[in-house]
C-alpha cells in the first residue's frame, strides 16, 4: 500500500512539474513551438544575468598602460573649480558640508576609508558617511542610484569601457547638487592597492568640484591624486594643491572678503556689502 501511494505521489509531482514548464514555455502546443519556448526562456534567463555583476575581469595586467584610461576623462580641458550648491557650503563652520554614501562591496572598504580620511584632512570638509548594505545581486544601476543632496561611491563591473573610474556630477545652475563616484572592477579587480586607492581618492575629488592638476599621465608625478599618472605610487593623496584650492573655495578666510559696497544711511548707520571672492570672475555677496 505505501508503495502504490508513494508512486501516486511521485506521479502528481512530475505531472506538476511538467504542467508548470508547459506554463514557462508558453504552452506549447507541438514540438516545434516547444523548441522555440525553450529559446525563448534561454534568452530572457540570459539579459536576467547580464544585468548583474557576473561579467569577466581584466586578469593580466602586466602590460596595461594605464595612462590610456584617461583619453576619455569627462573632465578631461575643465582647469576651474565647480562648487556645490550654497545650501551644502559653510564658509565660517567647517567649508562644505556632504554625505557620501558608501555603497562599495566589502573589498572597497580600505580604500574607501583611506579616502575619506586622506580628504578630511582638509579643514575646508566636513564629511558624513553612510553605509548603503549592497547586495551583490544587485544590479550597477541600482548600486550606482544617485541620491538628491549626496555623493555616492559605488564599484561594479561595468565592461572594457576605457575607464577605471569615473565620476558623474548633477549641476544645476552651475552648481553641484548630486554626484555619483565608480569604481570599475573590470580594470580594477586585480590591480593592486595603489591604483585602487588612487582612482578612489581621483573620483572622490572630483566629487567635491576639483578638477586635474596635470593630464599628462607620463611625466613627472605631482604627488597629488588629480594628476594623471600611469604610476600612481606618489599620487595616491589630495595633496595641498587640492588642500589649498578646497580652502579657497568653500572657507571664508579675510583675504577673501572684499568690501563692495559702503553706504552711510540718514540715521547716521551705515550699511556695507561684503563680498566672499569664490573665484576671479564670482562673488557671493552679503550685506552686514
């Protein structure tokens, strides 16, 4: 008796399992229509994967010249200084004031601190961090989302794109409202510590506004991580050319101010328009 029931049993189980691939392959009606369903459900299992990160790496990098992965730097002829929005800027308590949200795999985490910490040296930032828990099933878009008011820092394998990281800022009305750092592991997953930790400290800076300090990537290091090198041993820091440019930008300093206006009002008080120079050709203006 336990057997006849057992076979019953296994009999409904294939007559479900078969029932529920009909449904998967359309419902084929003869073998024909069953062979393209097959095709079918192959190809639509196939741009599911493909959506993820489950691409191939770069594995030898013996020979790579990296220098060629800034031909197509988006920053690449910008020598000026794009600032963020005035709402995120505290020019006499702490400079800009920006969250970055860590959405980097467990792998990125040092270089990301590095980071972080190599630029909060700059008493021009003031820095928060949050930690987006990635799943690595998601998708680069969903890692890489942009978030109003923030810097995300994320990795993924995004393809032989020529870039190995790359940063997207938001402008609006000139000013940055939104940026977006990545790190492309398909040039980056085998290299070694200090490309990884140059192209981050590269990215984040650009994030905050700054642009290159030298795009030829074959001459002499400036021992900063916006010079574009091919070696980036003694470019993995912001160094103080990047220092000094943040403290220009985002502090109010008193050789920044500059009187524009003075005006002597008829119950003897007087009015003065106070510049903060951001730049030559711009001036936030004040009145005290």
């Amino acid at each position: 008796m336990g057997k006849i029931i057992s076979g019953i049993t296994s009999l409904l189980l294939l007559g479900g399992i078969g029932i529920a691939l009909w449904y998967f392959l359309g419902k084929p009606e003869n073998l024909s229509e069953a062979k393209d369903g097959l095709g079918d459900a192959y190809n639509k299992t196939k741009d599911q994967i493909d959506k993820f990160d489950f691409g191939d790496v770069l594995e030898d990098l013996s020979d790579l010249d990296w220098g060629q992965f800034f031909n197509d730097d988006p920053f690449a002829g910008n020598s000026t200084v794009t600032l963020w929005d005035e709402q995120f800027i505290e020019r006499d308590d702490g400079g800009l004031q920006l969250t970055l949200v860590n959405s980097l795999s467990a792998d990125w985490q040092e270089e990301f601190e590095v980071a972080v910490a190599d630029w909060s040296m700059s008493d021009a930032l003031t820095l928060d961090v949050v930690v987006e828990p990635v799943d690595d099933a998601w998708d680069n878009d969903k890692k890489c989302k942009r978030q109003d008011d923030k810097m995300v820092v994320c990795n993924g394998n995004f393809g032989d794109t020529g870039w190995v990281g790359i940063n997207e800022n938001e402008v609006l009305g000139g000013r940055i409202i939104s940026s977006v750092a990545k790190m492309n592991e398909y040039y980056l997953n085998k290299a070694d510590f200090d490309h990884r930790r140059f192209t981050m400290c590269h990215e984040i800076g650009h994030g905050f506004g700054l642009p290159h300090t030298d795009e030829n990537p074959y001459n002499k290091n400036l021992n900063d991580c916006l010079d574009y090198t091919d070696n980036p041993s003694s470019n993995v820091l912001p160094g103080e050319v990047n220092m000094i440019k943040l403290q220009e930008v985002y502090l109010a300093t008193e050789r920044e101010k500059r009187l524009l206006r003075r005006v002597e009002n008829k119950d003897g008080s007087v009015t003065e328009t106070i510049g903060w120079m951001i730049n030559e050709d711009e001036a936030e203006a004040s009145s005290l």
